[in-house]
C-alpha cells in the first residue's frame, strides 16, 4: 500500500520548459508523465496543478501595460494549455487523464468543482485541474492549496528544480543550507519564497502537510509517494517527534 493514497502535484509552468525558458519541451512531458504512471500503477490517486509561467505571466504583464485583471486571465488560460499538453503525454502512455478548469472552456474540458474531481480520481483519472482558482490575483500556489483541500488530498507535492526549501536560492548561494522539516509557522515568519502566503496559511489552518522536491530527479516522487521516504523538505503543522 502507498504512503499516500491521494495526492496533489503542483509544477510550474517552467518546469513544463526543460531547458528552455518558454514553451513546451516533449521530454519534459514524457519525464513528468513517466513519473505520474508510476504513482497510478500503484494505485495512487493523482490530481495536478499546472502553472503557466512558460507562457505567460500575468504579473510579468502589468510591466508590458496589461490591465493586472486581463493579464492574470491570460495566465489562466495558459494552464489550460499545460495541462491539456499533459493529459496527450498522458494518454498516449494508456492512462485516463481529465483536464478540469476553474475557468470556463466549454468546448475543450469541464468546469471545475469538488464533486466531478472526487468522482474521476475514484474512477483512476489523473485530474488535471487548470485555470488556478479562476480569480485574478491568486497564483497558482494558492490554486493547488485550495484544490487539495477540495479533493481531500493526504498532502501537496511541489517540484521545484532543487531538493528542498533551503535558507537561499542555492543555485545563486553555494551556502544556502536546506530545511528537512519546517513548520509553516517558520515558512511563513522566515519569507521563504517556496510557496505564497496564501498557499502556506490555507495549508496551516487545514493541517496539510507540503513536500517540496526536485522534479526533476527521476524516481524521487514515487519513493516519497510510495515507499514513505524522507525526500525534500516536508512543511507540515508541527514537526515530528
């Protein structure tokens, strides 16, 4: 039996990119596919939220002129885009994949709500639930937060492009010291950029523990999702004995 049998995957949209700084990149899909189908062979229910930061950033939009409103929805609409480039990967490796969105895409997938994304993860689907919390100015954090919450997910993992929450970026500070555990009291007090604000409170005051992780380490997902290992850095309430 897993460790965790239902869980939320955030990534963001530039992991999405591989190497690239937008778009994209078909082996990047394929990894992150290959690593959700090793979750569901074992059973484990899987819902994802995608950011869409390799398309466009609505924050990143005021910069340019766009009214903050409009460049949020735009970002919204380019997770829609993510996830719908990951429910292909999936499918063509023999998975059911469903694409939900918080904002309404008649034509190309459901709109989203508590009730139909229980439902496919119960039927084995990969829900993929786009267009953040269908609001502007919330990220895609606090989308996840409030997804998992939604679906009564067992925690939130969130690949990042290094093995944990550390007290700098590490890949600018060689002498960045990573975090094993935090509470997310110390999350929040200590401004670790990780997750927003509104992600790390909404979690805190439901007691849904985070793990932050390298996406990009192959098999590091299933061995935290699966087999329990420590990975990362776990966020949770209180830490443990």
């Amino acid at each position: 039996m897993a460790h965790y049998n239902r869980i939320l995957l955030k990534f963001s949209g530039e992991s999405l990119a591989g190497g690239h700084r937008l778009g994209i990149d078909a082996g990047a899909l394929e990894h992150y596919a290959k690593e959700i189908k090793a979750l569901t062979d074992q059973g484990v229910e899987t819902a994802v939220v995608l950011g869409g930061g390799n398309i466009f950033r609505g924050i990143q939009g005021t910069k340019k002129g766009i009214d903050r409103v409009q460049g949020d929805q735009m970002g919204m609409l380019a997770t829609v885009i993510n996830c719908m480039a990951l429910q292909s990967a999936l499918e063509g490796m023999g998975l059911k994949a469903a694409v939900l969105s918080g904002i309404p895409v008649e034509t190309i997938c459901e709109k989203v709500s508590r009730k139909r994304a229980v439902q496919l993860l119960s039927e084995g689907y990969v829900v993929l639930i786009a267009g953040g919390t269908g609001n502007p100015f919330f990220t895609t954090d606090s989308a996840a937060a409030l997804r998992a919450l939604e679906v009564k997910a067992d925690v939130i993992l969130k690949g990042t492009r290094v093995d944990g929450i550390y007290t700098a970026d590490p890949e600018k500070d060689p002498g960045a010291q990573k975090f094993d555990v935090l509470t997310f009291d110390e999350a929040i007090s200590k401004d670790l950029k990780v997750m927003d604000i509104t992600a790390f409170t909404l979690c805190k005051e439901n007691a849904l523990p985070i793990v932050v992780f390298d996406v990009n380490e192959q098999g590091a997902l299933y061995d935290i999702v699966v087999n329990g290992q420590r990975r990362g850095t776990l966020v949770t309430t209180a830490k443990p004995a």
